[in-house]
C-alpha cells in the first residue's frame, strides 16, 4: 500500500483516486509497535511524500541551531574573557615589581616565566647543549648532575661583578644536594642554546675542546686569530718538549758511555 502524509502531518494510506483532485485515504496507527491502518477513509486534496513541518515547528528549530550558536559563542567569550582577566592580572603584577624594583633585569624575568610555562626546550650547561626532555631523563650517578625533575633544579639568587643581582639555575651531583653545582642556561630554543653558548665562551682562551665546540655547533668564538694564538702557541711547546726530549737523550747517551768507559 502507498503511503502519504496530509498537511496536519498525519501518515495516511491510500485507498483510491477519487478523481484528478482528491484521494481517498485511511489514517495510520501504531498498534503494538506496527503501523495499521485502522478507522473511516476520508477524503484529502493533498498529500506529501514527507511529513509537512508546522510554523511553530521550524520556528523552534530555528530557535534550537541559534541556541547552539549563542552557547558556542558565550563559551568562546568566557574563555577570552579568563585569558584576558589572566593577563591582565600578570601584567598588573609585572608592573608593580618593575615599579617597585627598579633595577631588576627583565631577562631573568622572562626566562624565569618561560621556564614556569613549559618554554624551555634546551639547556646549555658544562659546555654542551641538550633538549630539556633529554636532560630530563638523564640516570643520576656520582659525577652526574641530577636533571630528573624539576624538583632538582634549584634557584640561586647571585651577585654579580658589577655589583648587580640575578638569578643562577643550578644542579646538583647529589641527591641531597652535598655535592657540587653546576650552572646550566635555560633556552627556549636550540638557536637560542648555540647563541648561549657562544656568549659562554666569548672570552675564553681557544683550546681543542673550544674549536671543536665551534666546529660541532657551528660557533662564531673562539675566533681565528685566538685559533692561531693557540696553534703558535702549541708548535712552541710541541717544539720546547722535543727540545728537552733531545736533551734528556743526549745526557743519557753520555751516561751510558761513561759507564762503558
């Protein structure tokens, strides 16, 4: 049997034609779970292959998709709202302590919220760079500093030569911290780390560890001329201790004839 629905949204089965314009049909009930048709035919002039919604029903939803917009919106707003309360509030209390202190250098500021924030990616201590996850994860042993948490990096707060204060991030080869420190630089990033780096050792003497340090890391220190400073000086020791294993030789040679004689 064919069905149809009448514009009141009644499913209705048809019956017959009764002629170009009306159709006889008989309503459809749900009996026990199934669709029967069931009481008097009646006639209708027009019926649909879907059910007609009401005004009232695509009104409401209508309604519904704005309601579903307005929550989205009003959730996107509260977020907003807390990310700028939030720095407000930061920028409220980096104020007052630059207000308040004066002379206090901003970059410790900085990379003491980067460090707080999960902005640090690689550190740079005893000369060598590593990602923050791998330091992280590095086993403790005697002469190992402890990065395993962050519970074992400790803040010192430090004066410097020119009379200034700062802030020294430290770790310690111990548990209990009885061992000694050593002082690592948190970077936000392994650019930032070879640049750290760089600065590290900008005044130094060239050694073999520092060229091979610039040539792993693509350093500008130590420059050329202090590479040739070290070379020069190198070839006058080289020179000095084969002189003087010359000498040792020649001293042991004329031992070695006296005692024959």
């Amino acid at each position: 049997m064919e069905t149809k629905y009448t514009k009141d949204g009644k499913k209705v089965v048809v019956l017959g034609k009764l002629n170009n314009t009306q159709w006889i049909v008989q309503e459809v009930f749900i009996v026990n779970g199934q669709e029967i048709p069931s009481g008097e035919s009646f006639v209708e002039t027009t019926l649909l292959d879907k059910p007609a919604k009401t005004w009232r029903e695509n009104e409401a939803a209508k309604l519904e998709a704005r309601m579903v917009s307005l929550r989205k919106e009003i959730d996107w707003l509260s977020a907003e709202r807390k990310i700028l309360t939030r720095v407000k509030d930061v920028a409220s209390l980096i104020n007052k302590a630059t207000e308040k202190y004066r002379n206090v250098d901003i970059y410790q500021l900085d990379r003491l919220l980067a460090f707080m924030s999960g902005e640090i990616t690689h550190v740079v201590y005893d000369l060598e760079i590593k990602e923050l996850g791998d330091a992280l994860e590095m086993a403790a042993s005697n002469r190992t500093p402890r990065f395993e948490g962050l519970k074992l990096v400790s803040l010192f707060g430090c004066k410097r030569t020119d009379e200034s204060f700062g802030l020294d991030y430290r770790i310690n080869e111990y548990y209990d911290g009885s061992g000694c420190w050593t002082t690592f630089y948190p970077c936000k990033s392994y650019e930032e780390a070879v640049e750290k780096l760089d600065d590290l050792i900008a005044d130094k003497k060239a050694t073999e560890e520092l060229i091979n340090l610039k040539e792993r890391y693509g350093l500008v220190n130590p420059t050329e001329e202090k590479i040739q400073a070290y070379y020069k000086k190198q070839k006058i020791y080289q020179k000095q201790r084969i002189i003087e294993a010359w000498s040792k030789v020649e001293k042991m040679e004329l031992e070695l004839k006296e005692i024959g004689n």
